[in-house]
C-alpha cells in the first residue's frame, strides 16, 4: 500500500497543477452568479476525475492487466507512449512559458507587456456570461478532454490496478486521489462561497500569478511523471 501511494504522489501532483483548469476556475468565481457557477464548475471537475478513474478502474481489471501476476504487453506500451507524450508535453510547456517571458522582458511600453503576458483561450473569455449548466460541462471538459489531466488520471487507475491490492482498498486509495485531485477546485470555491465578492482580489493575484510562474513548475512535474513512466514502461519491455 505504501508503495502504491508513493507511485500516485506524482500522478496527482500532475492533476492537482493545472493552470489551464485553475484559470478557468479563477474565470468562473470572477463571473456573474460566481457562487453558483463554481459549484457547478467543482461539480463537473469531481465528476470528470471520479468518472474517469472509475471507468478505468471497472475496464482494466476486464482487460486482465494483472493476469498471472504479469501484466499483457500493451499495458508497458501505454506507459511508454503516455511517458513520451508527457515529456514532450513538459518541453513544449516551457518552452512556451520562456518565449512569454523573453517577449515581455523586450517589452518597451505597459501596452507591449500586456500584448506578451500569457492569455486564456479565446473561449474562455465567453465564460462570465455561462450559466450554471454550461459552467458544469465546462469543468467536466476541462478534465476529461484535457490529455494531461485525463493521462494522469488513466495512470493513476493503472497503477492501482497492478498493485495487488484488494478491491475493496483499492476503491478507497482511488477515492482519496479524486478527493486531492477536487482539492485546487474545491478550496478556491469554498472561498468564494464564504467571502463573496471579498474575495476578488485574492483571485486576480491568484490569476496574475498562474499567468506568469507557473509554466516552470507545471514543465518540471510532467518531466517527473513522464519519465517515471516512461522507465516502468520500457523496464517492462526489457
């Protein structure tokens, strides 16, 4: 048990540091009916991560990954693949973080350093007019299709159903990686839901802050789950 829960530290590090989907959030609590719209928002997000981890956890098992004690060789493979795609997520993650760094240090005017500074999508700026039923299938969305978070959520399921562990454990090891992973929707709308509009100032610098530091971190922790797959994976082959 111990083992496997020091395997998830990483995978739900993965899920728990998402700015794409803190940003959103931030988005959601800024807009009209905030209260509201970020219960919604949290609904979707459990709803996603819960959903998915219990697909997986339900599928696995019938694709027998742990027959024999052996798991078939397409579960190594996946992990290769996924560990690769995260790597190459985590370049591609900094390396744009470093080209909006190095285009606001040239900035020359207030004007250029808002062009340079990092941006929602274009289709988040739609999100103070959602309502509440457009804002839970927006943080359903935003896990379920976001491969990131979808493959660490597919990983984490994997690596509880190799573990050995009976059902019943790894049914509550699954639940309490869900819970950590609502953890960084949860806490932001508990906020919101205490202090009302209070708390718009604490968000804009929450959102400042996503916007231009955490590209670095965000880089680093999908280096880390990247190749911690990437090794199980190819030592699975070998």
């Amino acid at each position: 048990m111990g083992e496997l829960i020091l395997a998830l530290v990483p995978v739900a590090l993965g899920v728990v540091l998402s700015p794409l989907a803190i940003m959103a959030l931030v988005a959601v609590l800024l807009s009209h009916n905030a209260r509201m719209n970020g219960i919604t928002y949290l609904v979707g997000w459990f709803v996603g991560l819960g959903g998915l981890m219990a697909l997986c956890l339900w599928l696995f098992p019938l694709l027998q990954v742990h027959q024999l004690g052996e798991p078939p060789l397409w579960v190594p493979l996946v992990r290769v693949i996924l560990g690769v795609f995260l790597i190459g997520s985590a370049v591609w993650v900094y390396r744009k973080g470093r080209v909006h760094i190095a285009r606001m240090a040239a900035a020359s005017s207030p004007r250029d350093v808002v062009a340079a500074s990092p941006q929602l999508p274009g289709w988040l700026h739609s999100v103070e007019s959602f309502r509440p039923g457009r804002t839970l299938l927006l943080g359903l969305g935003l896990f379920v299709l976001n491969p990131v978070d979808a493959s660490c959520a597919i990983l984490a399921a994997l690596d509880i159903s190799l573990s050995g562990i009976d059902q019943t454990a790894g049914m509550w090891v699954a639940l309490v990686f869900v819970i950590i992973g609502t953890l960084p929707v949860g806490l932001p709308v508990l906020y919101v839901v205490v202090r009302g509009a209070a708390a718009q100032p604490l968000l804009d610098r929450v959102r400042t802050w996503i916007a231009g530091n955490t590209h670095i971190l965000n880089a680093a922790l999908l280096l880390v789950i990247g190749a911690l797959q990437l090794e199980k994976g190819i030592a699975a082959l070998i």
